[in-house]
C-alpha cells in the first residue's frame, strides 16, 4: 500500500484457496527446460538476501543479549521473551495494537459498507465523493499523520476551535494516552476506509439485482433483503476487506511518529513503533528482535486465522 | 432514496472528508502573525512559507531523491518480478512449486518484525545513506506480490499462444519479451501504481537506512523538519502540501487507473 506496506492479504488469500499455487496443467519435464528456471534467479537471490536471511538471523538474534552495535554479545537464550511477558508496557503495547488494528478494521468496514451502499444507487455527484474520500490512500501515512497533528493539537488545533466556539473549554487531546490511541485509530481509518469502500462496492454492483427483486416480491422487508441476500453474496468481499484491514492497523507505524511518538510516556505505542525505540533510542536489539518475532507470530495467526474463519463461512452460504 | 437527501448527503460527506485538506491548504497561506483559526481560509496569499519549507526542509534534493529511487525501484521489481513469474506460471515442476510458495509466504513477513537483522545486514554490507541498498529493499518486499500478481494474470493467457510461437521459432526468453510482455500491461500497471505508491510514501525503511540529508527521501526530510520547526506551523503546514501534490496531481488525472490498480492488486 498500500505497500505493498500493507500487501499480505492478497497472498494469504492464495494459500488459504484450495485451488492456490500453480495450475497442474500438462507436466513438460523434458530436460531443455531447466535453464528457463534461470529468468527466476535475481528475484530468489534479492528475497533471500533481504528477506529469509534476515528472518532467520532475527530468530538467532533473539537469543541473544545483543546491543545492537558492538562485536560482543552472548547468548542467553529464552531470557529475552521471558522479560517480554513480565514487562508492563509490551502488554499496554499489544493491547494498543490490537485496537489499533481490530478498532480501525471495525471502523472501517462498518463506514466503507455504509458508503458503498449509499453509492450504489443512482445518485449525482457520487464520482465525487467516491474521488474524495479516495484520496488519503495516495498520501504517505506519515505526513497524514502530520496534518492529522493539527487539527487534535492544544495550541490553536482545529479541533479546539470548533469547542471555542461551542462555548467549551479546550482539550488537550493527544496528551490523554486512552484518547491518544482512539484518535490515531480514527485517522488510520479515514485514511483507509476507501479501500473498503471500493471493494464494497465492486461486491454490491456484482450482485444480480434479480436477487434482491426477488426477495422484495416475496415480502421480505429491506433490512432481512440486506442480513439474507446481500450480505451472504458480499462474504467474499467482506473476508477481503477485513483481512487487509487488520493486517495494516496491527503494523501500524507511519502515523503514531507523527501524531504522538507514541507518548504521552508509552501510552500510544504499538508493537512498531516500540521496536523502533528499543533497538534505535535504548540499543537493546536483542529484546528488539524478540518483540519482532512476537509480533509476526501475533500478526500470521490473526490474519491467517481471519481468513480461514471468513472462508468458512463463505463456503457455507 | 429522495433525491435531495442523497445530494445533502453527497455534499455532507464530501466536506467532511476535505476537512484534513482544508486546513492544511488554509495554514500554508497563512503568515506567522495571523493568529486566527485555522478553519479561516486567509484572504491573502503569504509565499513566503512555500520558499522557506522548500529551502530549509531540502525539498528539491528530497522530491528528487524520491523520485529516483522509486522510478529505480520500480523499473527492478517489474523486470525481475515479470521474469520470475514466467518458468513458475508455466512449468510448475515440483521444485518451481517449492519456489513459488516460499517466494509469496514473503508476503506474510511485515517488514517492521525483521527490522533489527535487516538493518544489522544493510550496515555490514555497507549500504547506509545509499541508493542501491534501499532500492533492494524495496524490490526484496515488493517481489512476492508482484510474482503473485503475474504469475496469476499469466495463467489467464493461453498456453497454445506460446506453443505457436515456439513453433515459429521463438526461444523461451524472446516468446516471453516479445509476446507475453505486452499481454501483461494491465497487471503491469496495477503493479507500478501498487509499488509505486508504497515506496513514493515510504517512511519506514527510508528513516533508518538513510541518515544523510543528501539521500533523504521526502517522508524523511519532513520528518526531521517538523521536529526542528514545530513552532513555524506555516512552514511545516507548506512542505506537507508541497509534497503531497505531486501524487495529488497524478492521482486526479489518473484516478481510474489508480482505484482500479489498487482494489485489483488486493483483492487478487
């Protein structure tokens, strides 16, 4: 996402398919054909590097009590997540993450639904409002993040404005840890919920209208036309939606910098951001690294397992 | 629905979503005296905010240096990534499926988790405050789904097509370039407007594997310059703007492109 920052579903979704991987079409084993496996050797040779290699070095670094920067480190085995389980702020951390992540998926799923459907219809200026609230996805979430400071800031934010005028006293927003955190969720979401909004969307103009006429000549009323015969056809898109959802809200990064640093004291951080400061503010890359493989564990069961959750239930209906 | 409901609600939402751009278009213009609210569009045009962000935060080194290490990273990924995808869309031997599994469970890893060794390895091959090391990095993390994207837009394309040309005297590399390539420029072009844009915002990386101002891309050079000049709004408030317009600008001209290209690249 963007990113391909924010890409994993779209690949979990391949190997939760059953037909996922390569068509079996006709085996050609004939042995002409193995140098045509070299068209395949950069891209192996740059993910290895960056990636694989990466990962399992971050696995052996875990064990250790490495600083970050000098020659000298020790292993110490399990140590390292034994101080993650008994340290208080990684559990505020996870619990930050998980609202980060479940709290801007509910968010946006509920409000990209709602727009979709509103724009399903024939109304005018609807190109308009879908190119509006389009627009965030384009911007880096950072500098989102940014504008997003001035309109919660205490001194002269828009927000406070709007309390002036309602005759309030101001509030300083982002100094409250609780607040802090629901206020970066709601950002995330405005800045993504397009995402949903137009996958709602493609799912809605995909569903027969014959359907719903249908249901409409057998009396069903337009909130049971909507539980029984809409949402049942948009699963698929549903399981998309959310999946991507959660996956990007749990990484989050870009927009905590820039609204909080993840203050007041470590009140807003998420797993991200406090990888960031442990290895970068406080060389403590060991307990880093740990955090890291927590928090990949963390997100492939609670995506992997949404998927296959959401799929089931497609399969179902 | 009654039609005049749904325009209230057309303009309602569409107002409420520009808020964010508002505000900030109405502070890049507005001069450091002006202490009124930032919903106050300025009856004036202060330039001075544009010219002191564009020199002070560096923007022209940084647009550039943005500029190209995503056109570098991107030409990377859609080269190799094309390439890649063509022995594993159309020979899956048993090995190449081994291959191709390994190469999309990458899309699970989210970067952050590998941060330390990533950055650990990127310092001992020197590649600190350089070009290539984050162009690496970026088409390491852009490849699985760039693989998995053209390997799936080339299961669509029949296989007799290649067969004829074979027969006709292509080898595999010139039926691949010559033929298949330019079958492929639709999910090319969800996969540069999908790369493109993660890399063009890309922060994350960019903050610890450039440090020198002269490599810095446009997230990173605002960033340190929102933590110097957090007083001088108006400044930060016009690189902020300066910044986003180019991606602004491509987006309205090419919006179908882009909604299209990105909702596609999900939902494959």
């Amino acid at each position: 996402m963007a990113h391909v920052t924010r890409s994993p579903v779209a690949h979990a979704a391949a190997l939760a398919k059953p037909e996922g991987g390569l068509p079996s079409t006709r085996r050609r084993r004939r042995p002409s054909h193995w140098p045509i496996n070299l068209m395949y050797l950069p891209a192996v040779l740059i993910m290895s590097a960056f990636i694989f290699y990466p990962f399992i070095q971050g696995i052996h670094i875990s064990f250790t009590n490495w600083d970050g920067y000098s020659q000298q480190y020790k292993m110490v085995g399990l140590e390292q997540y034994r101080r993650l389980l008994s340290d208080p702020v990684v559990l505020r951390t996870i619990g930050n993450t998980f609202i980060y992540g479940c709290g801007s998926t509910l968010l946006q799923n509920v409000l990209g639904l709602a727009y979709a459907l509103f724009l399903d219809q024939k109304i005018r200026g609807k190109g308009l409002v879908r190119t509006i609230v389009y627009l965030p996805i384009i911007i880096s979430p950072l500098i989102m993040g940014y504008i997003c400071y001035f309109l919660f800031q205490y001194d002269g934010g828009a927000a406070n404005d709007i309390l002036h005028v309602l005759g309030r006293a101001p509030l300083d927003w982002l100094s409250n840890g609780t607040a802090a955190v629901w206020i970066i969720t709601l950002v995330n979401t405005y800045q993504y919920m397009g995402i949903s909004m137009v996958i709602y969307l493609a799912g809605l103009q995909a569903i027969p209208k014959e359907y719903l006429e249908a249901a409409a000549l057998d009396g069903a009323s337009g909130w049971s036309r909507f539980r029984q015969v809409t949402v049942p056809l948009l699963m698929p898109a549903i399981t998309i939606s959310v999946v991507y959802n959660v996956i990007g809200g749990l990484k989050l990064f870009d927009v905590i910098i820039a609204m909080t640093n993840g203050g007041p004291g470590n009140a807003s951080q998420s797993l991200s951001t406090m990888m960031y400061n442990l290895y970068f503010a406080r060389e403590d890359a060991g307990y880093a690294a740990a955090l890291g493989n927590v928090m990949f564990l963390i997100i492939t069961v609670v995506g992997l397992g949404l998927l296959r959750y959401l799929r089931r239930r497609e399969v179902q209906l | 629905m009654n039609k005049r409901l749904a325009l209230l609600l057309v303009i309602a939402i569409s107002l409420l979503h520009i808020i964010p751009f508002f505000i900030l278009v109405n502070m890049s213009f507005k001069s450091p005296g002006d202490a009124s609210s930032k919903w106050q569009t300025p009856l004036y045009l202060y330039l001075d905010n544009f010219t002191n962000a564009w020199q002070s935060a560096h923007l022209d080194q940084a647009l550039l240096n943005s500029a190209l290490i995503t056109v570098a990273a991107v030409t990377l990924v859609v080269t190799v990534g094309a390439l890649a995808s063509y022995p594993l869309a159309r020979f899956p031997t048993r090995w190449n499926r081994v291959v191709y599994t390994l190469c999309i469970s990458c899309m699970i890893v989210p970067a952050l988790t590998i941060l330390v060794s990533l950055y650990k390895l990127v310092v001992d091959i020197n590649g600190i405050d350089t070009y290539w090391a984050i162009v690496l990095v970026h088409v390491a993390f852009a490849l699985p789904l760039t693989i998995f994207l053209y390997t799936g837009f080339l299961k669509t394309i029949p296989r007799e097509l290649d067969e004829a040309a074979l027969l006709d005297g292509c080898n595999h590399f010139t039926l691949f370039v010559r033929i298949l390539l330019p079958l492929l420029r639709p999910i090319t072009a969800t996969v540069i407007i999908l790369v493109g844009i993660a890399i063009w915002n890309d922060y994350q990386f960019s903050v610890f594997f450039l440090q020198d101002p002269n490599v810095q891309t446009v997230p990173v050079a605002l960033s340190g310059f929102f933590s110097q000049f957090q007083n001088e709004i108006g400044w930060v408030a016009a690189g902020c703007l300066i910044s986003i317009l180019p991606a602004v600008v491509i987006y309205v001209f090419l919006q179908r492109y882009f909604v299209k290209g990105l909702t596609d690249g999900i939902s494959r």
